[in-house]
C-alpha cells in the first residue's frame, strides 16, 4: 500500500514574509488529511521561517534543490548537510533544472546520491519535451533518466526515494497530460527500470507522482489511477484553495 504523497514546489515565488503567510493559511487547511503525506517546497531563503511555521505540524519541508559537494568553494550552492537542518525532503532534476541550470543525468545522480545519504527523503523528477514526445522518444528519455538518475543505489536507499512524472509539455502550461496517458507512462516505462535495478517489490513500492498542471479539477483524475501516487504541483501549490483541494482529493483515492 503506498501512501499518497502530494508536494507543493513554490519554485522562485514568495518573499520569506509571503511564504510564512502562505503556510500559516495552509496548515489548519490540510494538515487533519492524515492519509496523505504533504509537503511543501519553498525558496531556500524562505525555508528556515517556513519550517518555524510547520515544526510539530505533518507537513514536511522540502527544497527545490541540493548540491552534491558536503562543503566548500561552490559559491551559491546549498549542501545536503545544510538543507537537512531545515528539511526532510528534496526535489532533485526538475525539468526547469535540467532545461535552464544545466543538471545532466550524472549531476542528478550525484544529488541523489548525496541527498540520500544524509536522511533526506529524494523527489527524483523525469519527464520528457514536447518534442521527445512528439516523436516517440517518451520511453527512451524517460527510461535514460530513471537508470542514470539512480544508478548505484540499493534497494534499500530506495525506500526513500519518490518519483515525479512531469512531462516537460504539461508544466506550467494548463495543459495536463491525460491521467491513462501519464498512468501508462509510470506503469510501462517508469516501473520496469525499476524493477529491472531493484527488483519487482522495490517497483511496486515506491510512490511515482504526476506532475503537470494539476489543479483542484483534475487531481482525482489523476489519484484514480493505479499507479499515480500523489503529485508535484507547482502554480496550484501557491493557491491555498486549489492546494488544499488537491490533497483533499489524494485522501479519498
Ligand atoms: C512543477 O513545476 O513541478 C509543476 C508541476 O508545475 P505546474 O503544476 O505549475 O504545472
């Protein structure tokens, strides 16, 4: 049974007094939805104030990012050790990454790697463009950024790893995948990397996510689906309502 996670990526909106207003609105709105497991994602900046906010609360913090060096001359780089002092998770390989920052598979590896290693829980992100889709390169891209993404791990490390599908296409667009497309994509080319890594249990058991404008509308679509797990949302996130309409929907799936 895998436990629906829903995650919230402010991605670069807020300012530090925002985002402490934002979540003070959030959690008496989500937090008794105790089937489901929330978490939400501010700036860096905003994080230690957001934390303040949600500590003894069961929402969980996350960042949008990690570097994988533990210390050092990385200027603007935010380690694994520093953001575990705030954070329980963090999102690693979003699309806006690996489109504007230059995350190759290897770098996200590395992240992964080192995220992991210091307890935090990994929201790996895959996903392909337009044009991959287009034509026809879905599970090419997609089976690429699973077994670089997470080569070398243990199954065991894979307890704390979750998978975000977001087709690059479908974020922040308005444009959703439809909930049978992206559910095949999580069942026919995001499980079997897996399970050919770690084993058909491990496959099953880890919690895959769908990405790409969910809003209050649709999310139940989506949750219908065997095996979308919750989902990482973005411009939805940042409205209290639409959020809380999401997680509402990930408790009743
Ligand atoms: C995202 O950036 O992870 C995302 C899913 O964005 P949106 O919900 O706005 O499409």
């Amino acid at each position: 049974m895998r436990k629906p996670l829903v995650a919230g990526n402010w991605k670069m909106n807020k300012t530090s007094a925002q985002a402490v207003a934002l979540a003070h609105e959030l959690l008496p709105a989500i937090k008794n939805f105790d089937q489901v497991e929330k978490v939400v994602c501010p700036t860096f900046l905003s994080i230690p104030a957001v934390a303040n906010v949600l500590k003894d609360s069961p929402i969980g913090v996350g960042a949008q990012d990690v570097y994988f060096e533990a210390s050092g001359a990385h200027t603007g780089e935010v380690s694994p050790e520093m953001v575990k002092e705030f954070c329980q998770y963090v999102i690693i390989g979003h699309s806006e990454r690996r489109a504007r920052f230059g995350d190759t598979d290897e770098m996200v590896n590395k992240k992964v790697k080192a995220a992991l290693a210091i307890g935090l829980t990994v929201i790996m992100c895959v996903g392909e463009t337009l044009a991959e889709n287009e034509s026809g390169k879905t599970k090419e891209v997609v089976d690429r950024q699973m077994n670089e993404g997470l080569r070398g791990l243990s199954a065991e490390q894979m307890k704390n790893v979750v998978i975000a599908y977001e087709p690059v296409w479908a974020i922040g667009t308005g444009r959703a995948a439809s909930a049978e497309g992206a559910n095949a994509v999580i069942k026919d080319f995001i499980r079997p990397p897996m399970k050919a890594m770690f084993g058909d249990a491990v496959s099953q058991s880890v919690r895959v996510l769908y990405g790409g404008s969910v809003t209050g509308a649709n999310a139940s679509e989506f949750f219908a689906q065997p095996d979308i797990d919750g989902a990482l949302v973005g411009g939805a996130s940042l409205k209290p309502l639409d959020f809380t309409a999401i997680v509402q929907a990930a408790s009743s799936r």
